[in-house]
C-alpha cells in the first residue's frame, strides 16, 4: 500500500515536471516573446503583447494561433493566477526583457526559491502581485530587493507569512519606491471569500484606469 | 538555537547487530548524507546493510546543529563550486528525495539571500579570478566596484575595499537541524541502522604485498569494529566489509585508531589524517538600526562575517581566529573578549550601525579542520584500503554534504567517482605533498 501511494506521490510531481518543461522549439522558431507566451496560454493564464488585447485560453487550453504572429512584438504583461507553474517553468518567463507587469497570485508551486530567479526581470518589472501563494515566505520576499523598477507590489494573503504586519513594513523599507500592498491585518470582521483554487481561473484582468498598460489586478 | 536537546533519537538502547556491511562512524550530516546515497545508489534494494554509529544522539557537540547554516558557490577551487551546486539542487528539491509516506514535507527554511564577498586591492585580482571560474562552472555570482556596492547596500562603509562579489542566486542560509532531521527519517525509512555508541577499537588484519616497484607494502583491512555502549565498560564486535570516517572534528583520532599515521616519519604509513577539531564562536547579537531585510552572508576583508538571523533585526556573525589566536578545543567555553576586541571592531569599521549594538548569546562549534590544505578527505586511504574517509572540511561540511555522501557512495559502491571528480581529495595528497588548497575559508 505503502508502493502504491509513492507511487501516486511521484507520478503528480511527475506531471507539474513534464507541464513545465521548456517550450524551446516555438523558442527557436518564434522567438522568447512568444514562447513564454505559449507557455502561460497552456497553463490557462493570459497574456498581453505591447499595444494588443489580452489573450487567454479556453476552458481547453487552446488558444488562438494569431499569438505566433506577433513575432517582433514584446509581451509586456503577463496573468498567471493560480497557474501550476514551478521553478523549471519560469525558464520560460525569465527571458521575458520587457514584461512590467507579472500576477503570479495563488500560484500554488511558486515559492521562495522562485522569488530568488526574479531578479533577472529588475530591468523591466514595475507590477508584481504575489498575493495568495501558498509556499511564499518572508525569506522569499526578501529577494525582491533586486527589482529596483518595482512600484506595486502585491503581498497580500501569505499563509507562510508569519509576521505579515512587520514584514509589510520591512519590504516597504527594502522597496521605498514601491507601494506595498499587504493584508489589512488590523481589521476584524467578515473578509470576502477567498478564491477556490480549484474552480476555474478567472483569465480576464480586472477593469483599470486608461493610465495603466497593463491592467493586471 | 544549538546545543538543545532534541529527540532525534529514538530506541538508542539497542545493541548494534553483529554484522553490517557498511559502518559509518558520525551520525552527522556528513555521516547521514553517505547512508543516504549507499542505500539510494545500491544495485538491489537491500542489498547493503548500513549501520550509523554515533555517540551523542543529543548532538551537543556535532558540528553540524552548531553550524551557521550557510551555503555558497564562492569558492576558489572548481570541486568545492560543483559541490555546492549540486547540493543546492538538493535542498531546493529536499522534499523530493527524503520524501517519507505519511511523512510531512520539510521546510528548510532557505534563505535565498546570497553572500557577499568583499576584497582589498591585495585581494582583488584573485577574487576576480575566482569568480570568473565559478561563473564557468554555472554559479551565478555577479562582480561590484565599490560605488556599485554603496548604492546596492548603503549601510556598508567601503573603505578599504577595491572589489566585491556577490551571489545572486542558490546561495544563502538554512536551518541545518531541518536538514538532519530529513535526513534522518528517510534513511530509516530506507533501512539504515543506528546505534549510539563510541568506537573504541578497530581489529585488522594485515597482508604484505609487492607492489609495481617492488617494493613491500604493508596492506590494512578492518574486520571488526568495537562499539562502547553508553553507561557499559563493555563493548559490542560489530563485523563490517567497509568503514566510513565520518567523525568530523574527531575523524583524525578515529584515524589513529585503526593505525593510520603509525609508523616511520615521511612514510605512507607514518602520514597522519592533518583534520583536528577547530573551535569557532558565534556571536547572537541585537542592532535597531542593523542592515534590512535585503542583507546578504557579508564577509569582510577583515574576516569578520555576519547575516541577519529573523524579522527583529538579529545577527549572528564571527570571524575565524589567526593561528596565534586559535583557542583550546578542548571544550566549547565561549571566549566573549574575543568579540568585543577581535570581532566588533572590524563589524563597526564595516558597518557602522553595528557600533550600537547588544549582544544576547553566543556558542562555540568545531571547524573538522585539515591542517593540511583546509580541504575535505574523500575516499579510501590507501593502505587501511577498507576505511573511507568524509572529513577534514574546514567550516564548509554542511553545505558540500549532500555532494560528498554521493561522491562517497559511488566510490565505495562503484569503484570511482562518477559525477564530480574527487581525486584530488583523497588521503594520498597527504603524503605525495599535493595540496588542494581552498582559499575561501570562512
């Protein structure tokens, strides 16, 4: 019984393995831009190209092949909400030169080690919401202090977080051009109910203010 | 924090079994991470029968609960950088290989934060050196000038200091008991014995042999070893095809116990295992106004070192002592003068926040220090051909362990090492006067 059960155990990480291997074929052909934005279609997040619409898959994963046309086009934001996307799989991200916005909310492989590949984004990241993730602890946070382009930075809802009052203010020290977005832990009451990580992904990004290029909630 | 009991033990009153193929000696990380591999890399499953002997299961003394927990690619010699990768690699998927049904995922509580090096002029070229050959070998450790280094980190007073490096990645802090602990539980689970005990006696046998030249060589093999239980004058045979020098700070006296280094001066047989137990101290101190959240393993050209230790701006830090300075290693007593005129002077100089700060506690641990070239003994001796070593490695064991017990495997297990080449650190170099010595010691 004992076989049979890391059997299962090995065959789940096997499978979150295999889903996030490295697209290097539509690399080599399309391009990086393109193939970090295969990459997020197929894990059912959403991607924006400089001055295009968001793009996201169906319920199936599939999604329009007009992407591979935007060869010369730079992704500049990218949704990958409670994508199943792991330390291997930001290969496919970290090439991205001028991605300024990044969700990687309740991401549920993402942590600290994945927080420390970051800084190969410092150049062009300015929106980075990390709100929800499961694995992400302080020690993980401490790592953004590469991204010098930060202005918003969203922590909220860190059940790894011990601290999540004093950790909000170190950051905000570490990041003084940066606004801190943290869980109001001073406030009682009725919260809104947390997002089912199971139910579908909610692609489309939240209305913004015509100022902002990205548009990521 | 170190030198608490902790139950990492359990059933440590059973008498060890009569026969083990493999008898490791030091239920260390070190001593752990080469049971591991034995049993992760055996043909068949089973097929080897390895038993841990280790005297305290308190852990009171072992280097490893004592450690500061730092783990680095900074080093001058290409070994000890792919070491430290590979070991990386283990930690950040630990719960891969020690994963334990019903067992619950361990947090090593990695800090990813890197270390930072900091070099004088007299220092720079090598430093420069060094990294361009860690960077090769795939570490990812980025150069700074001084005005590089005062905006990244503005606490930092940069005189005197021409270069710095730092890592940007797999490069950090964990909790070394989190390490012990995983790997404890899994080697169980995969059939290793323990047995807590002290090994008093080696019983060999020894066979003459001619070798290439000529020359009559007096070959060792160990067929017993003798366990002294706790509370018993008596002791316990244990028959064994291999034994592993795992003993860390007293790995040279475990030497000498099966006959190695007895014998006439400048011979093969008269060279020592050079490892002798380093005591090093760690000072837990308090700054309001220390460096952020941000802050990195600093080490100064001084040879001072600190990280943050927490959310509330603690540090822990020391600095290794000069050969004048090196204090008696016969117990592990905390000299506080030493900080207050050796260590927080250069901390100040380096920092100038730490000029107001209160230190709260302090411990000491060995350094299993080789003499010879502050460089870790891997493989069998030569001559005693059934003992091998895992020692010697001067402050920087537990990070190359998971490395080591894997080199150590494929050599016991396969003949010769496979993935990283350790040839260079076998106990031969002792006597053929071949240093491999590494420079970044800490």
């Amino acid at each position: 019984m004992e076989f049979l059960r890391e059997n299962v155990l090995q065959k789940q990480m096997q499978k979150v393995s295999l889903e996030n291997r490295s697209f290097t074929i539509i690399q080599d052909k399309y391009g990086r831009d393109i193939a970090g934005a295969c990459f997020i279609l197929q894990h059912g997040g959403s991607v924006k190209f400089r001055d295009r619409e968001w793009i996201r898959s169906d319920e199936y994963r599939r999604f329009s092949a007009e992407v591979l046309k935007f060869q010369a086009v730079p992704v500049e934001a990218i949704d990958a909400s409670g994508c199943a996307i792991n330390y291997h799989g930001l290969d496919n991200l970290l090439p991205l030169k001028k991605l300024q916005c990044l969700s990687l909310q309740r991401c549920p492989h993402v942590d600290d080690w994945c927080l420390s590949r970051l800084y190969l984004l410092a150049d062009s990241l300015q929106e980075l919401s990390l709100a929800g993730c499961p694995q992400i602890s302080e020690r993980g946070l401490a790592c953004l202090h590469h991204l010098s382009n930060l202005r918003r930075l969203d922590i909220s809802d860190l059940p790894g977080v011990e601290y999540p009052g004093l950790t909000q203010i170190l950051v905000e020290e570490m990041l003084p051009n940066c606004e801190v977005v943290g869980t109001d832990w001073t406030q009682e009451g009725p919260e809104e109910q947390p997002q089912d990580p199971a139910s579908p992904i909610h692609a489309k990004p939240a209305a913004r203010d015509l100022g902002d290029p990205c548009g990521v909630s | 924090m170190p030198g608490e009991p902790s139950n990492l033990m359990c059933d440590t009153k059973h008498l060890p079994p009569e026969h083990s193929d493999v008898v490791i000696v030091g239920g260390g990380v070190v001593g752990l991470s080469v049971a591991f591999w034995l049993k992760k890399l055996e043909k068949r499953q089973g097929a080897i029968r390895v038993l841990v002997v280790e005297r305290d299961h308190t852990y009171s003394k072992a280097s490893t609960g004592l450690s500061v927990g730092g783990i680095r690619q900074q080093f001058s010699l290409p070994q000890n950088v792919q070491l430290s990768l590979f070991s990386v690699d283990f930690l950040r998927n630990i719960n891969e290989y020690l994963a334990v049904v019903d067992g619950p995922p361990l947090d090593l509580q990695f800090n990813p934060l890197g270390y930072l090096l900091l070099a004088s002029e007299k220092g720079a070229a090598v430093l420069e050196t060094n990294v361009k050959m860690q960077r090769q070998e795939g570490a990812k450790i980025s150069l700074m000038s001084p005005e590089q280094l005062q905006k990244k980190f503005p606490w930092i007073n940069t005189e005197g200091v021409a270069l710095a490096s730092y890592g940007l990645e797999n490069e950090g802090w964990f909790d070394p008991w989190s390490l012990l602990q995983g790997l404890r539980r899994k080697v169980q689970s995969m059939g290793v014995l323990f047995c807590e005990g002290e090994v008093t006696r080696f019983i060999t046998s020894s066979n003459s042999m001619r070798n290439s030249d000529g020359e009559e060589v007096n070959l060792k093999r160990i067929h017993e070893v003798h366990v002294k239980m706790d509370n018993s004058l008596e002791y316990q045979p244990v028959e064994c095809a291999i034994v592993v020098n795992a003993a860390g700070a007293w790995s040279g006296q475990l030497a000498e116990l099966a006959g190695i280094g007895k014998g006439p001066p400048g011979t093969l047989e008269g060279t020592k295992l050079p490892v002798e137990p380093r005591k090093r101290f760690v000072y837990l101190w308090h700054c309001p106004q220390g460096p952020g959240l941000e802050t990195p393993l600093v080490t100064d050209t001084s040879g001072v070192y600190f990280r943050r230790e927490g959310l509330s701006n603690n540090y822990v830090g020391g600095r290794s002592p000069t050969e004048e300075e090196e204090p008696d290693p016969a117990d592990l007593e905390v000299d506080h003068d030493f900080f207050q005129n050796k260590v927080w002077p250069h901390l100040a100089q380096r920092v100038p926040a730490f000029e107001a700060l209160k230190v709260h506690s302090a411990w000491a641990g060995y350094y299993d220090y080789n003499t010879f070239d502050q460089n870790g003994v891997v493989g069998p001796h030569p001559l005693v051909v059934n003992m091998y070593f895992a020692s010697g490695f001067s402050g920087h064991g537990l990070q190359h362990a998971p490395g080591v017990g894997r080199a150590v495997a494929e050599v016991l297990l396969g003949g010769c090492f496979q993935t990283i080449d350790m040839t260079p650190f076998l106990f031969s170099r002792f006597y053929l006067e071949e240093k491999v010595l590494e420079q970044n010691i800490i």
